[in-house]
C-alpha cells in the first residue's frame, strides 16, 4: 500500500510517500480502506517530536483520525461488518491514517452517517470531540456563554455550532476578517481577533463587564493568563492543545486572581479526549449520540473542507500549521 511515513521527526521534509506492507487486524482490530484521513495539529505535534502523550516510534505514520470501509477484522470483533463504512480513531503505535490501508481498535469506530461522504465524515472524530469537550468537560448549559478560539478552523468550526446546538451564546475567536465572518456565518454570536492586543477587553465589553462562563484555550501556557481573565466568576476555562509550543511561562498573577485571591469560584480543566474514551465511556457515547442526532436533523452540519491528495501530506500540514487553513483539512488517499 501507498503511505506517509517519517523515519525521522522535523519539519514538512520528513513526511515521505513510501510502499509499505499491508497492515492485518489484531484481536479487537479492524482494516480499514481509508477514504479520507483528517489532518490534525496532533499530527504535526507528532511530526516535530514535541511531547505526546503516546509514543511516536519510528519509523511511523502518522494520521489518528480516517473515515473509510471495513474490509478485514480481527478475532473478536463482532460488532462491525466487513463492507461497513465507519469513521474514528486510526492507528496502532506505528500504523497511523495517512495511508491507503489502516488498522483501528473497534472501540474506536463509529458508523457513518448514511449519505455523508468520506472527505466529511473524516472530521466526525474530531466533532465528537467538541461535542465531549463542550458537553462532558465544560458542562455548558443554555444561556451561558462560551468563548471559542480558533473558530473557523476544523475543531473550532464544529465547536461553534455544537455550542449553538446547546444553547449558549458563543463568543468566537479568529485571526483575520474572513475567518471572523465565517465564525459567524457557523453561528457565533460575535467574533473578535483574539490574537490583537486588548481581545480580552474586548470580550468584557461584549458581556457587559461580566465575563465568559466558558472560555476554551489552545494556544498553549503563555496564553492562558489571558484566558482566565475573560472568565465570569464561577466560569470554567477548558484547555485542551498548545499549538504555540507548552514552554512558555504561565502568567502567575492571573492565576493566583483566579484561584487563590479573589479566587472568584473558577475551575481550570485541562482536556484530553482520550481519558473521556477510556474512563469515561458513557458519558462520552451519550455527547456523540447527541451530535449524531444534531447530525441528523441538520442542526449542526459541520465546516467546509479542504481536500489534498495523499501525496501532498506535507502541504497538508503546512496550511494547518500556518494557521491559513478554513475549516477541516484531509488527505484522500
């Protein structure tokens, strides 16, 4: 089969289009012939060797996210069919996404939604992930607020609207015009540049002084001071990435305002899907059945997506990693 596998961690140069072996299923496996693998900034993590909270062994392939058709199954997989077209997590430890063939755990795979094409449902992993986030971690009910960061990207742009779905104002973060437009476009409330000096003044003044009730963080520890400013008291801020690195300096004025002194009843929670799959599995079916039902229904419908061919895996990650990119990104084998 065709793939992408860097024998090395660096920079784009490392994802190279090789001829591996076809994998084959273990017990609690399945094959997939991957359709469309998402394009994720777990995977660019991965690719610089920055700190994972799974090993990245080399040679590797990366791409934890696919949707495609089962076509083998290993001993003691009776809860899909070959022939079934699913959509999750991909990847042993060494046999990502990025790849004309993939192994997954069956636990880890969902049914697609029937008519939803693969290039789309490719991003269902990742929409399930913010509905967990929003719903399992964040606990966000009607009528609050909610600040969403990087709002018209792949998770960002699901984010909006499952935020929308649950009944909160959402507040949306973008860097430039066009994406704040689509932010609201997706359903935000308001948008504003939370990359320009004064964006947390800017959300005070959008909710008259009062704050957020959730405020979501990506960017990475030198960021979250700010995060935690534009909290309402009780507010909840979630982080769950850094794509600016996790080296920088937190802020410890604004976390010693924040937790210590006025102490104003706020809760950090840091975020990782993978602990709410495996020590949280009912709660994390119940949100993804409650986005299969937004599905559904056309209540959320998801962002626009940008495909590339396998072979551009590295294009593919350079938008991504520019922060250049609107709405979801695939590779298509």
């Amino acid at each position: 089969m065709r793939a992408i596998q860097m024998s090395e961690t660096g920079p784009l140069e490392v994802l190279q289009l090789v001829e591996l072996p076809d994998p084959q299923p273990g017990p609690g496996e399945v094959l997939i012939r991957v359709e469309a693998a998402g394009v994720n900034f777990m995977d660019i993590m991965r690719r610089k060797g920055l700190p994972f909270d799974v090993p990245t062994p080399l040679p590797f392939v990366p791409g934890g996210e696919v949707a495609g058709t089962v076509v083998a199954l290993g001993e003691g997989v009776t809860d899909l069919a070959v022939g079934a077209r699913v959509f999750g997590q991909s990847g042993r430890l060494a046999d990502g996404g990025y790849a004309e063939l993939a192994v997954a755990g069956a636990g880890g795979l969902f049914p697609a939604p029937a008519g939803l094409e693969s290039e789309r449902a490719a991003g269902l992993f990742v929409a399930t992930t913010a509905a967990v986030m929003l719903i399992g971690a964040a606990r966000l009910s009607p009528g609050e607020t909610v600040f969403v960061p990087a709002a018209a990207g792949g998770l960002g742009s699901w984010t909006v609207q499952i935020a929308k779905a649950l009944g909160a104002t959402v507040i949306a973060g973008a860097g430039n015009e066009e994406k704040r437009r689509i932010a609201v476009e997706l359903g935000a409330d308001h948008a504003v540049d939370y990359h320009a000096p004064g964006w947390a003044d800017e959300i005070r003044r959008l909710t008259g002084g009062r704050g957020v009730d959730v405020a979501l963080e990506l960017i990475g520890p030198g960021h979250l001071g700010e995060t935690l400013s534009v909290l309402a008291p009780f507010g909840r801020a979630v982080t769950y990435g850094y794509v600016s690195g996790h080296d920088s300096p937190i802020d410890s004025t604004a976390m010693k305002l924040s937790l210590f002194n006025p102490a104003p009843g706020h809760e950090l929670i840091g975020f990782n899907v993978g602990y709410w799959y495996s020590g949280r599995p009912q709660e994390t079916g119940a949100a993804a059945a409650r986005l299969m039902s937004w599905l559904a229904d056309g209540t959320v419908t998801g962002p626009r997506v940008t495909s590339f061919p396998l072979a551009e895996a590295a294009a593919a990650q350079d938008l991504l990693e520019r922060g250049t990119n609107i709405g979801k990104v695939v590779l298509v084998p």
